[in-house]
DNA sequence: CTAGATGCAAAGACTTTGCATAAGA
DNA sequence: TCTTATGCAAAGTCTTTGCATCTAG
C-alpha cells in the first residue's frame, strides 16, 4: 500500500483509454481498479492473479497486451525490482520522488527534487529526464523480520 | 565508451576474485578484460559474443555465471536499461552518479550527489542506498542522428 | 590431487505472436 | 455493424540447472 495519495482514480484511468481510443472492455476495468486500490508494485503475474478471480477465462497475454498499452499511454509506469518487472499507477498530479522500503516495497512520495540544486554538471548534454529514489527500511520492516530482498 | 575514468583495471578485478577464493580462468580473464576495457554497459549477449572470439567453445551459460558472480562480489553492477539487462564495470573508487545518454548509452560522470541536499523526507524510513541517474541526449546524439532508445 | 569451473544439453521462466471468436462503440 | 480486444495455443527469448569432464591452485 502506498503511502501518498493515490494519483490516479479508476475514473482517471478510464477516461484516459477512452481519450486514446480505446475500448473500455471488463478486462481493463479490473485492471484500473486493480491499481488504483492497490497504488503498490505488482508484477504481470500479481495482475493475472487478481483477474483471474473475476475473469477465471483471462489470459495472461490479455495481462501482458494491457500493461503494456496502460504503460505505454503512460497511466502505468514500469520499474525493474529485485524481483523482476513491475508495475505502478504513475503520479502524473505532480513531480515528485520516491523512497521505497527494500523489504516490502512500500513506497512513499517526497516532494525533494535533485534537479533543482543539482551543479557542476558535464556540460554539452541535452537533459530529458532522470530517476532519483532512496530506498531503505520503513518503520514495518526495520525491526528486520522479514528478510530484505535486494532492490538494485 | 565512458567519458570518467575506468574505475577497474584488469589487475583490480583479477584481485577482487582472487581475495574471495575464486579461480582465476581464462574466461574469467577475458571477462575482466572487456569490462575494464569498454567502460560501458554490455548485454550477455555483448559479452557472448566477445568472449566467442577469443574462446570458441564459451557457453551462454558460464557467460551468465560469471557475470552473476562478478555482480555479487560487486565488480559489475546491473542496470535495466530499456533494451534489457546490461552489465558495467562499478565504480567503487567513489560515490557519484552518472548522465546517460538515452540514444548511445555513453556515460558520463558527476560529483553532485543529492544526498547531501535532500530535505524535508519522510520521517522513520531507515535509509541504506538512492539512485539518482540523468538521462539525455550527449553531444554526439544531440543531433538525433540515431533513433533514440526509451531508457526509463 | 581435488574443489571449483566449464561445456553441453535440456529444462524453466517469462513474454510475445497469429488467428479465429467475441464484444465494445 | 465493424473494428478492436480477447482467449487459446504455440513459438520465442532469455536465463538457469544437472551432470560429466576438465583445470587452476
């Protein structure tokens, strides 16, 4: 579960498919709902998982075919974990950053940006973008019981 | 190739395995050699390849050994780049971080780290590591001669 | 010598593609 | 209706594992 406010309500996610063009099928409604009420990391098989249960005939490249289409018009975002690919209603609201818990993966939002402070760089490079996040222990998991998995 | 400087010779790497008790083979040593070497980020396919001229008979396998070992005694680091899993020499001379150019992949390095800036974060979260990586377009690229990569 | 590393082959995990059928708009 | 999305099956890609052989120390 995340900790900031979920930047992305079902209706959002809906009404942006429909935007593009898209079809609002029972399938991709799941799977708004899904990330919207949840607002944490899951994989493709996370994702399968919880569809199954309303859509026991979906198909896990429907899954993949989705996820891919919601990432690429941007209402998902991607992340390489330790465990593999996941992936995250985006916070389009506004720029921000992450820290995320190396154990359970909670995520919380901070409102610090490198980019504004950020000096001395190599000149000569057109700037597009950048990643900035710290990961640590939320205060669940510092007492170390469960055994942390190595986020890179 | 990278702009810094190589932060491992062959020598630095060979002694990183050699003090953690493993063998010194010759594809270990070619391994080194093209890390060393390239300064940038190689699939297994890359280092397949490499490896395939100098040793004929080396396996996909041994290849992807290797370099999970050399990962986890922290002479390669990996990176999910857009087109994949990539290895790198790590740069354990010390702590900075890195301007990636999205179309060629060139890497330059930089002082700033925003970790000594950050404020105002959420409280009880045990922090142990932070990425911070730019993405953009290097001199040579800028000019958008190639078709630019979609790094994350 | 002898534990550790390699090459081969095979299996495994994950993801994508082709095509007929089903269902949004 | 009629185009898009789905489900099924199959193939593809990438990565790991088991085991006999080889080799660095």
């Amino acid at each position: 579960m995340q900790v900031g406010t979920h930047t992305h309500t079902i209706d959002e996610m809906l009404r942006a498919m429909a935007q593009q063009g898209w079809r609002i099928t029972e399938q991709r409604r799941s799977l708004a709902t899904l990330f919207a009420e949840s607002g944490s990391y899951l994989s493709p098989k996370d994702v399968y998982e919880y569809m199954k249960v309303k859509y026991p005939g979906v198909s896990f490249d429907t899954v993949y075919r989705n996820l891919r289409l919601l990432s690429e018009m941007g209402v998902l975002e991607q992340f390489h974990l330790a465990d593999g690919l996941k992936f995250k209603a985006s916070c389009l609201s506004h720029h921000h950053h992450h820290m995320i818990c190396i154990s359970c993966e909670k995520t919380v939002t901070f409102e610090f940006c490198p980019m504004k402070l950020v000096k001395d760089l190599p000149e000569s490079f057109e700037i597009q973008s950048h990643r900035f996040e710290i990961f640590g222990y939320c205060s669940d998991c510092k007492s170390g019981i469960s055994q942390p998995s190595e986020l890179h």
